[in-house]
C-alpha cells in the first residue's frame, strides 16, 4: 500500500485536561427526562444521572452534554424554556444540579449544557408580560411582535412557515401578532434588544459560576433577524441566499453577540467552552467556531452521508479543512436526540445516489418500515463508523444508548408522542420521540431499570436485550466495544492530524494518525484485506484473516 500525499493536520497536541480539552474529548449527551428516573415518577432526572456516574466514568468518556433541563411545559422537549435559572421541578431542584457537578466532578468529567437563546416560553415571564403590555411597550419590544396585514391586520405580517410546520406568526388577543421561527410556545426573541442581551450574560455566568464547563448553542444560527419592512414571502425566503444577509438565518451579525458572549467564557478560569448548532452552508462554519466567537461548530455531515468509503472520505477530508481554517478542532457526530438512530439509518435501504435524508423524511425520522429495516446489517454498519468515528481528529459527540446499540422505536402510540413536528405535520413527519424512548438499564422489571413508575414513553419489548446488564455480561456486546474503543483511543490519541493511505479495494478507507494508530473501514459486504500493522480492536470477527463487510479495524501500524 501507498501512504497518498496529502496529510490533514492541525499542530495542536492532545490534552485531557487544561483549556483545550474539549479539542479531543468524547462528550456523551444525556436527554435527562429519558436518561434514568430516581424519583419514581415516569420522568428522568438529576439525581438519575448522579446515580449513573459511575456507568459514565466505566464507559470512558470525556464530558456529558445535557440536554435542556430547565422548567418547560415540555411544548418541545424542553426547548420551550420558562426560566433559563433553574430546574424543572419535575426533574430535580438547583441542589440536584450542583450534587450532580459535583458528582461528574469528582469523576473527572466536565458539564456541557444547553442554552436556548432564539426562543423562549411563552409561559417564561417575559412573554406573559408582554401579553399583558401594550402595543410598542418595552416588555413586547424583548419578542418580534408586529401588526398584521389586509385591512383589519388579521392576516400576519407574512406567509411565512415554521420549521415544525403551519404558520410562524400567531395572533395574540389584541390583535397583534408575533414570531415563533418554531412551535407557537415557542416566541422568538428580539436580539436587537439590550436586555435581552444582558439577561443572557447573567444566565452563562449563573451556570459558569455552578461548575459548568460549556454550554451548547441550540439555533446558534438563529438569533440576528432582519425584519425591516417589507416583509419578504415565503417563495422569496427560500430563493435567498444563506451568505449572510438573509433575513431569518446565518446573519453576519450573530457574531457580535459570540464575540460578547466570549467575553463572558473568558472571566473564567479555564474559560468556558462553547459549541455551535448550527446549520449554515460550509463556508460558513469556521465563523461559529473562531476563537473569538464560540470556539467550536457541530459538523452534522456524516447524519446523512450513506454508509460509503467515498462519501465518509470526502466528508472528513472537506471537514478537517474547515476546521484547520478555523483554528477549532472538528466535531464528528452520528446519532443525537434530532434524528434517527445510526444503527437504524444504516439498515434501510437508500435510493441510488441519494443519502438517507433524501428517501423521505418517514425514513429519517421513524426509521422506515420495519419489514425493510435489516437490524444486522444496521448494527455491524453502526459499529463500523463508530470505530471509524473515534479514530478520527478531532472531539466524538455520542448519544445516550447508543453505545447498546439501540435501534429507533418507530411504534409508538400517538396517545404517547411527544414531539410538536409530529402534530403539526401529521401524516408528513412521524417525529423526533424514536430516539428520546427512556434507556433499558435492567432485561427485566418495571421500566427494565428506568423507574419504578415506568417512562413517559413505552418501551418495547425487544429493547430488553439491549439492556445494560445484558451487554455487561457479554464480552462482544456494542457496550462492551464503546469501552475498549474509549480505553484505547484516551491511550492513542495523538496531534489532530491524519494521513490517508491507500487501499487496493475501493470500498476500504484506511487513515494513520501521527502515532502509528490506524483505522480500517470496510465498507463493502465482502472480505478484504488488511493493512500492515498489529490488530487492536475490531468491531466484527475477521473471516480467514480478512476484515469482515461492514467492519473496522484498529491496527499499530
């Protein structure tokens, strides 16, 4: 084999601790109300997750990500938040919270949680005020409230739509109408607004001041609106360009409050790290991960890249680009609370030429039908690009369950879904609920280990097998494999670079880190051969000292 001529790095070392750990870290996101429920009523909780630190600390990650975890009416899984300073009553009080640091802590793992900023509540304070408030007053100027149009203004103030579906403008008693980019509970913020932006400096030192080591950006692309009359149509939204100037997304503007909110991550010591969810044209995501802006992007490419050696390739390599240009590292991420879980993404079947995404959203989002999910294939295909994934330069983002290898719960009673995009867009979108179904601790019992009182979404019966102490006791389980992986990668990770080589078989991708770490993927259905080197971990059984199809493999080159 041909080591190729192009090598990708960034000069940066590896650190596990310091400032600049979060460059390299494994950081597993917790969705809290379906993590582990401690109380015993059918919702997860902080306590559930101080009870589930020493699982944590085993399995060998970084860093936990929380998901929202503030009070909410749950209008959006806890995306609609009522006060960004405190807890949900239903799942815990600010003493859970700081028990909970201090647990992760003394586990030698750091704290990312959610920030919401593009939308709040319509319950929280500020909204109510504003319903109660005058036209023009102070308390609406903190939303985007408008007059309508037509001649008695009962018409909004557009056509526009919402990313959940149905209108983005409601009526409100008076007559006036106001923004909500997402669900109807979900106002959208005036970032114009100095108090707005004030609150949100008060709300990252509150957490900072509590232990949180970084915070995740929920729509960081969201916040600068250009709403200057005349409003543009629906049709006109669309043909803009995302380059910085379109009204709604991705404005050049956002960046002036990273930059103050950088200020803010900087009083502390380490400073507090931040990562974009942002969903921009490419070219546009160094911005969000500048050092003076929030330090670091989500790359969500490989969520719909098909399971192919060229499309994982080109994705990596365009990827590791960015991140060179931004000074950031990269974010690999396969599975969160938004989309289907890989190991089902990875058992159904995909048009030609087309990515998972493009077959339909009921496939990107339940799953598919079950009579074309290949459940075997899908697994051996997850644990492949997870090996693949922690191979890589740059920080893992996993999801809770999917080191069991859990497949997507598509059978879901509608008497028990959750998701506002499945309401608002019945018989279009099936929802996000596949992926959220409370965690299998236990193969038997009340909730199989989740609670006492059960989970506020129904387990279904196969998930039993995927249990925690199932997988313990399985030395070949995918638990058992997230755990070797995450051993050896905390023991091989090395500078933020890698070197492609070349294979004879077109369906085989193989990369070298500095160290002599490397990683074989392949991803044909048949044997192939394998690099030099001595064999350290696989995710299938070689066949005749061939790697299996659907397979990787980690080598001493």
């Amino acid at each position: 084999m041909a080591v190729s001529t192009t090598e990708q790095s960034l000069a940066t070392a590896p650190s596990h601790q310091g400032a600049d750990w979060w460059r390299q870290a494994v950081v597993y996101q917790i969705y809290p109300r379906s993590f582990a429920d401690q109380d015993d009523n059918g919702i997860g909780d902080l306590r559930g997750v101080a009870s589930r630190v020493p699982y944590l600390k085993t399995l060998g990650i970084d860093a936990v990500w929380l998901s929202p975890f503030y009070p909410s009416k749950l209008a959006d899984g806890g995306y609609d938040v009522s006060d960004y300073r405190d807890v949900d009553p239903k799942i815990g009080t600010l003493q859970d919270f700081d028990d909970m640091v201090a647990a992760l802590h003394e586990a030698g793992l750091r704290l990312i949680v959610d920030i919401v900023p593009n939308h709040t509540s319509d319950q929280h304070e500020w909204f109510q005020e504003a319903l109660a408030s005058d036209r023009g007053s102070a308390a609406r100027d903190r939303y985007v409230f408008r007059d309508g149009s037509g001649q008695d203004g009962n018409e909004p103030p557009a056509d526009w739509e919402s990313i959940f579906g149905g209108p983005a403008w409601t009526q409100i008693a008076d007559g006036q109408w106001y923004l909500h980019n997402f669900a109807p509970e979900q106002p959208d913020l005036n970032w114009e607004n100095e108090e707005v932006r004030e609150d949100f400096r008060k709300t990252l030192r509150f957490w900072s001041e509590r232990g949180v080591d970084g915070f995740r950006i929920d729509v960081a692309h969201g916040l600068a609106k250009d709403l200057s009359d005349p409003l543009p149509s629906q049709a006109q939204l669309d043909a803009m360009p995302h380059d910085g100037n379109h009204p709604l997304w991705d404005r050049d503007e956002v960046h002036e409050i990273y930059a103050d909110w950088r200020k803010v991550f900087d009083e502390f010591d380490p400073p507090r790290t931040a990562v974009a969810e942002a969903w921009v044209e490419s070219d546009r995501r160094p911005q969000y991960a500048s050092p003076s802006g929030l330090g670091q992007a989500f790359n969500f490419d490989l969520l719909s890249a098909t399971f192919e050696a060229d499309s994982f390739r080109q994705i990596v390599s365009f990827n590791l680009a960015l991140a060179e240009e931004s000074g950031s590292s990269s974010t690999w991420v396969l599975s969160n609370h938004d989309v289907v879980r890989h190991a089902t993404r990875y058992g159904l079947p995909t048009r030609a030429g087309s990515t998972n995404k493009e077959v339909g959203n009921e496939w990107l989002l339940s799953g598919g039908p079950e009579s074309q999910l290949d459940r075997e294939t899908g697994i051996l295909r997850a644990r492949a690009a997870t090996l693949f994934e922690l191979a890589l330069p740059g920080s893992a983002y996993l999801f809770q369950g999917e080191e069991l290898g859990l497949h997507e719960v598509a059978d879901i009673p509608e008497s028990e879904r959750q998701d506002p995009t499945y309401f608002r867009n019945r018989g279009v979108d099936i929802g996000r609920d596949g992926c959220r179904v409370p965690l299998p601790w236990s193969s038997s019992g009340t909730s199989l280990g989740f609670g006492e009182a059960g989970s506020h979404l129904s387990q279904p019966a196969w998930f039993s097998q995927y249990a925690v102490d199932a997988e313990d006791a399985d030395p070949e389980s995918t638990l058992n494999l997230y755990r070797r992986a995450l051993a050896l990668r905390r023991e091989w990770l090395t500078a933020e670079s890698l070197t492609w080589v070349e294979h004879t078989d077109p369906d085989v991708l193989v990369f070298r880190r500095p160290n002599g770490w490397v990683c074989a993927t392949n991803f044909g259905n048949s044997p192939a051969e394998l690099p030099e080197g001595e064999i350290m971990l696989t995710s299938s059984p070689l066949e005749d000292g061939k790697m299996a199809g659907n397979s990787s493999v980690w080598l001493r080159g």
